[in-house]
C-alpha cells in the first residue's frame, strides 16, 4: 500500500486570493500598504504567523500578533469566497482512491481552516487524516506533521518512505510502505528530505517549476493529472 500526503494552499486548493484579502484586511485596519496576489504567492507556505510578519513594512513586525488576530478574524468568515480547487485535481484524487492509495493533508494552514477547507471541497474523497498548523507542533518544513501523519495511519505497517512499493521486508518487520510528499513550495520538498520521502512538486502551485527543481524535488507534476502517473507508475 503507498500513501500519498499532499499539502493544501497551492496544491489542492487555489487560496491566495482569500488569504491576501484577509491579510490585506488586517492591514488596512493597521494603516499599512496591501499587497497584490502575486506577491503573497512569495509570502505563504510556511504558516498564518509568518505571513503576517512577511506581509508588514520593515518596522512594524512587532504588529505581526495583532496582525495575525485580525487575519484570523477576517479569513473565518471568507476563507471560501474564492477558494477553489485545481482544475483536474478531484480526478487525481479519486483515480488513487480508486486504486487504494491512502490519501492526507498536511499543511501549515491552521488546522482548523484546513479541515473545514478540506470538508467543503472534497467531501467525499476519504483523507485518512487532515492535519494543519497548530501551536504544539512545528510546522513544516520539521517533520512533526509527518511523523504525525505516519502515526494516524500505521495501522501496524512498518512505513519506510523511500522504497519501492514492491521491496521485500525481512521476516522481523510488517510490509513496507511507500510515502509521497506532494507540494508546490521549496517548503514541501524540504519537509520530504527531513522526513526521508519521495517529493514531488506541483508546478501549477504558487511557487513555480523552477523553485521546486532547485529545491531538489525528485519528480514534477505539471498537471494534477500527471501524479497518479507518477505514483502508480
């Protein structure tokens, strides 16, 4: 069996229009310069406080808690105004559903967001577990959320992420799976080299094919299409 843990923002879903509106609200209640989508694409990926410290002037990272409180307040009443999933990536999910490859989340959106993002959009595609930033966990790229992961869907297999899905196991150990850490940030691929999995990088994201080569991500889907290729290939 072979699972697949894919990140949220900018792999799944297309949310940067939802996350600036919210950070620009806070902003503008601060009386500080917005920003267009563009360059919130350069600012995300690495949780809700770091956005907020990257999106204030030089200066002002001081405001970057009560920043961070009025995005909160913003994005929980429109984090689905213009969120939408990827063309093709419903299909990809349930193509390795269909073929019995367990499916997670794992972002450092806040949890909570992510699970009600995750519910909403693709309700009936059976994530094995939804995991997103929290205050008692590191986000990525540390490994926790993965070892985490890893913990919510054991189920008594011995998980080792870079092998074959076809390797053979000594007699002392349950069968061997196969973990892929699906992303669209240098972030993702980092996150994949720590946990020691297979990375691939969604060029479609908000980052970019160039940042995902460069990360050393060990393959590139430039479509949702090609990652059940990849995986069951």
């Amino acid at each position: 069996m072979i699972l697949a843990i894919f990140d949220l923002d900018g792999t799944i879903a297309d949310t940067i229009a939802d996350l600036g509106d919210a950070t620009n609200y806070g902003l503008r209640v601060l009386g500080h310069p917005e920003h267009d989508y563009e360059q919130y694409k350069k600012m995300v990926g690495n949780g809700a406080p770091v956005l907020c410290q990257r999106a204030l002037p030089e200066g002002f990272k001081h405001e970057a808690d009560r920043l961070h409180e009025l995005f909160r307040e913003y994005y929980a009443e429109h984090y689905l105004d213009k969120t939408a999933l990827y063309d093709g990536i419903k299909e990809a999910l349930y193509e390795l559903r269909d073929e019995d490859v367990k499916l997670t989340v794992a972002t450092n959106k806040p949890q909570d967001f992510a699970r009600d993002i995750v519910k909403a959009l693709l309700p009936d595609v059976g994530f094995e577990a939804v995991l997103g930033g929290t205050a008692e966990r590191p986000k990525k790229p540390d490994r926790a959320i993965i070892d985490e992961v890893l913990d919510c869907c054991n189920e008594g297999h011995h998980f080792i992420g870079r092998c074959a899905p076809d390797c053979v196991i000594d007699e002392h150990r349950n069968k061997i799976e196969t973990v892929y850490m699906i992303g669209d940030s240098n972030v993702d691929i980092q996150t994949a080299k720590n946990a020691e999995l297979y990375s691939i990088g969604c060029a479609w994201g908000f980052r970019g094919r160039d940042e995902l080569v460069t990360a050393g991500a060990d393959f590139i889907a430039e479509t949702p299409a090609d990652i059940p290729s990849i995986i069951l290939g």
